[in-house]
C-alpha cells in the first residue's frame, strides 16, 4: 500500500510542485530557456546557458543569466528591450530544460545508486525512479544538501515519509536538488519469541508497546503466559531484562519480547 501511495503522490503533485519551483529555480550552465515577447514572434527564442552563464538574444547580443531565477532574467531581459529597442515589452521567460544534474539515492531502496535528474524531480519521484523502498525501510528520509554554492558545508534535511504519504503533508515532498544525497532508513525491527503464533522480527514504528508487537505476531498461542512476559534490551553493549513486563511498555529498535510457556 505504501508503494503505491508514493507512486500516486509522485504523479498528482509533480504538474503543482514544477510550477512553484520553476519560479525559485536558479539558472545554471545547460539550462534550455524558451523566451517570448509579446506581440513580437520574430524575437522569440530557445536558448541554452553557456558555459560562461550566457544566453545569445537577438538585438541584444550576450546577456548574463547564470544564478538569476526565472522572475529575475524576465525583469533584465524586459529592461534591457526598453533600452532603446521596444517599447513597454512584454517578456515571458520558461524553462524549457533543466540542465542535468545527478543525485544519489541510498539506504533501504530497491535500486540504490546515482541517478541524473533531467527536469524537475521531487523526493517521492525520486524514490518511485529507485524502484521504491524495501520492505526493511523505515520511515524516515534524510538528504544531504550542499549548503550554499561551496561543497564546504551540508546540511542535512529529515523527512517524515508516514507524515507525508500516509497523513498527506504534501509539503515535505520537496524538489530534489543536483548533488543531493538520499539515505533510506532501514526500520527499527522487534523479535517477538516464545508463545506466539507467528514468532519472527517485525518493525518497530513509532508508540509501539509490547501487546501491539504481540498482535501484529499473531497474538498468543493457547500455551501463552501472558503475565510472565518478559523484554531483553541491548544499550550500548550491556544487556536489560524486564521480567513480568505490562503490557503497555514502549519498546525500541532491537528489543526482544519473550512469551514463555504456561505450566499450569
């Protein structure tokens, strides 16, 4: 179900994100721009940035666009027309092409690798092209970001992908971004042993407590003692036990709930 729920979200938020991110987009060498003046077909273009942040325009010659977003080079180029050539123009500036970049998909993924980013892609879209997540991913995303246009720094981004499938926050589907690194959290796992119906390891997800984890293993055999139950839980090396536990303990990544047998 969530394999389908990321594909869904990926399809029907991609046509609303674009728009918005287009507008923040900044410009970079490789990018198609498409230009258009109102009322003059014949200076319509489509450009690429050069390698020196460059578009040729024609009357204008070379005008710098590298690192300007889309509003900005639409506001130059309209006042470079004013200057002499048009009058009142009316410029409308696209991106035809975002120049590709490549970002890097690890962790619990289908497909781990590095992937291009040929136009605008958002996380779930991401995701959907790795060939979705495993049955061991947990559900937390982190991406690590350049900070700023040096490689000194990263920052790194958490995104809660329940809160954004399951609950809708379409908010935290956010563009990925050229050198972007995205780790897939492997799940907290919990084995649950003894006297239950199906013993095994199961994710631990968040407010789980040890009747939740007995359940989800099937509930308790008719051998089951259930007021004998106890929990083993391994920190830092030293190992807790928790004898004749309630029912309602939280418990964590790695713990071992045992269900011992009834003699009586």
């Amino acid at each position: 179900m969530k394999q389908l729920s990321i594909i869904f979200f990926a399809f029907f938020f991609s046509t609303f994100v674009e728009a918005a991110f287009a507008q923040k987009y900044v410009i970079g060498e490789g990018d198609v721009l498409k230009i258009t003046i109102y009322d003059h077909d014949d200076l319509a273009q489509t450009v690429r940035v050069n390698g020196d942040g460059t578009i040729m325009l024609a009357l204008l010659g070379p005008v710098q666009v590298v690192n300007l977003s889309v509003t900005k080079i639409t506001q130059k180029i309209a006042s470079l027309y004013a200057d002499g050539y048009l009058i009142n123009p009316q410029v409308n500036v696209f991106i035809e092409e975002f120049r590709s970049g490549k970002a890097t998909i690890l962790g619990q993924i289908s497909k781990p690798g590095l992937y291009e980013l040929r136009h605008h892609t958002t996380l779930l879209e991401l995701i959907s092209t790795a060939g979705g997540l495993t049955d061991d991913a947990g559900n937390i995303a982190t991406i690590k970001r350049k900070s700023g246009l040096s490689d000194a720094g990263k920052v790194d981004i958490t995104i809660d992908l329940a809160e954004l499938v399951e609950m809708g926050n379409t908010a935290l589907n956010i563009p990925i971004e050229a050198g972007d690194i995205l780790y897939i959290q492997k799940a907290n796992m919990v084995y649950v042993s003894g006297e239950v119906k199906k013993p095994g390891v199961y994710k631990c997800l968040n407010g789980a407590t040890v009747i939740k984890a007995i359940t989800i293993a099937g509930g308790f055999t008719d051998k089951a003692a259930p007021s004998k139950i106890k929990v083993i839980r391994k920190s830092k090396g030293n190992e807790e036990v928790f004898e004749k536990v309630n029912m309602d303990l939280p418990v964590g990544s790695e713990d071992v709930i045992v269900v011992p047998e009834s003699f009586f």
